[in-house]
C-alpha cells in the first residue's frame, strides 16, 4: 500500500504568540516546531470570520467582502448590525 502524505491544521483562534509561547514549553512537538522564528501571519483584519474563510478558500477578505460580523449600516458610520448570510 502506498504511503500517504499527511497534514494537521490546528486552528488556536483568538491566541496571541507570546501568551502561547509560555505553554508550548511542556509541549515538545509544538515546541520543536516554532523553536526557530518564521514568518507567521494572519489576515488583514486579524478577525475569526475571514481569517478561516481564507485558511479553508485561499481567498484573501476582499474577495468575499467579509472582514467582520458586523456590517454598517448603510449611509452611517457608528451604526451596525450582525452579518447575516
């Protein structure tokens, strides 16, 4: 049988690097794989909502013109509704 090629997304949404760095000490395999520095980045808006959207599409935000789940309302700039789709 042939071997297959396997890959693990973990998603730790809302966690910032640094606060995470103190945990990954008791964790080998997490600490052996952020041990060197890289680049590592998230969306433009760093939100939930179009940050997964583009792990899963590739797409960045703009291309489904979702950056929040708030949406403005229209003509005002101080009030907002939830996104509904």
């Amino acid at each position: 049988m042939a071997e297959r090629n396997r890959l693990l997304v973990l998603g730790i949404d809302c966690a910032e690097y640094s606060m995470l760095r103190e945990f990954w000490k008791d964790l080998p395999n997490f600490n052996s794989t952020f041990r060197e520095p890289r680049p590592y980045s998230t969306t433009v808006p760093p939100i939930t909502i179009p940050a997964w959207l583009t792990i899963f599409s590739g797409f960045n935000p703009g291309w489904f013109g979702l950056y929040d789940v708030k949406v403005r309302e229209p003509g005002t700039y101080t009030s907002f509704r939830l996104f509904i789709s």
